[in-house]
C-alpha cells in the first residue's frame, strides 16, 4: 500500500494494489474510490484534508497494525 499527500492539492490518495483502474466513483462528496477490472477498490481519495482534519499534519502519518 502506499499513501501520497499532495499538500498543494489538499489531497490524501492511498494506493492498495497496482492494478488498473478502470472506473472511479465519489462516494461522498470529496471521498473517491478508485476499481480495477474485478470492481475491487483499489484508490482511494480523500479530497479537502484540511477542512476534515483540522489540525492533521499529514507529513508524519502513523499506521497500527492490528
């Protein structure tokens, strides 16, 4: 998996697989999944990060593994 934040952008896309997408779908407003030829989400895109987390500083992100 990997997880890109485009600070310009306000924008936190993660990447599950390296499949293709071939069609994309917003979800909620601002909220968009990306599906690869199986109709599996694959992306997905979380627009206006800042107005959603506030105080979020998404250049150091911690993951918890369960």
């Amino acid at each position: 998996m990997k997880v890109h934040f485009d600070e310009k952008a306000d924008a936190v896309y993660l990447r599950l697989d390296e499949s293709s997408i071939v069609d994309s779908e917003e979800v909620r407003p601002g909220i968009v999944l990306d599906f690869n030829e199986r109709d599996e989400v694959v992306g997905i895109e979380i627009l206006r990060v800042k107005q959603r987390v506030p105080l979020a500083d998404l250049r150091q992100m911690q993951f918890e593994v369960a």
